[in-house]
C-alpha cells in the first residue's frame, strides 16, 4: 500500500503481474473459447478488440479464482495454449499416418 499526498489516506498500489494460471483458469479460458468462439449469433465476422472484449467478459463472469485477468494476458495465456494444442494435433496426425 501507498500513502496519499497529504499522507493520511492510504491508496492502493499498482496491481503488477499475478501468478501463474491455474489448471482450473486454463480448462476456463479453453471453455471460453469454445463459447465465444462458435457462438452462431455472432460468427466470425468481428474485430480482434470485440473477440477479445468478449472473450475477457465471459471469463470474469465464470472466473472463481479471484484475480483479475486482463484481456492481454488471456490473449497471451490462450496463445501459450493453442501453440502446444497445434503440436499436439501435428504429432497425433504423425501418430495416425
């Protein structure tokens, strides 16, 4: 915590960075993409900022683990994620073959 200019009142500090996802934030984010993503009202006819605004609502809504996840830091967790699904598709498509 800080003091205020008058050092009396006490604000809060900057936020700085949580800690790392949980399993339970991850299987949520996966679920949220699932619902964002194929939601037929919307489509994919939508810009990145309003996938994404979407995306960090639906989130918080669902989000049990009380922090607060900014939507930079969904975009770069799912990103993390859908890396290591694609390796995973590819070697089960090796696998398969």
């Amino acid at each position: 915590f800080e003091v205020d200019e008058d050092g009396e009142g006490i604000v809060d500090a900057p936020k700085g960075r949580a800690g790392n996802y949980t399993n339970a934030e991850d299987i949520l984010l996966c679920n949220t993409w699932l619902q964002v993503s194929r939601d037929p009202s919307v489509g994919g006819d939508q810009s990145r900022d309003a996938y994404w605004n979407r995306m960090k609502e639906h989130f918080d809504v669902r989000n049990v683990s009380g922090i607060d996840r900014s939507e930079r830091s969904l975009r770069s967790r799912w990103s993390t994620i859908n890396k290591d699904c694609q390796k995973w598709a590819a070697a089960q498509k090796a696998v398969d073959k």
